[in-house]
C-alpha cells in the first residue's frame, strides 16, 4: 500500500470528519442524508490515519511530497 496522501490531506480530512458527526449528533442533519455523512466522515477518518486514499490511486493523484 503506497502513502499518497500529503500531510494538508491528513489534516483537513478529520477536521471536516467531525463537522460530519457533530451536523449528525445535533440533529441537524438527519435521515438518509445524515447516515451518508457518517460513512464518508469514518472513511475521511481511516484514510488519513492510513494515508491512502483508494479514490487517489483510482484517479492517479498523489499529493504526498515524499516519494515512498
């Protein structure tokens, strides 16, 4: 498994994750809606703690500076 995600990725991703969860857990966003938030904020979170993100290597983007 290659790292090709770069640290502002690792950064920005569970930053936006919590603002997924906490739109979910204060009933602002709710339903259908609300669950696909919460599957894309757990797969923010497991991408950046990995540091791979399998849509980047699907699309050929690598923002990680350092070659691997």
């Amino acid at each position: 498994m290659t790292i090709n995600m770069g640290s502002a990725d690792r950064f920005i991703r569970p930053i936006i994750a919590i603002v997924f969860i906490a739109l979910y857990f204060t009933g602002t966003v709710t339903g259908t809606l609300g669950i696909i938030l919460l599957v894309l904020a757990g797969i923010f979170l497991l991408t950046s703690v990995v540091g791979m993100c399998p849509l980047y290597s699907l699309l050929g983007i690598n923002t990680c500076k350092v070659k691997s």
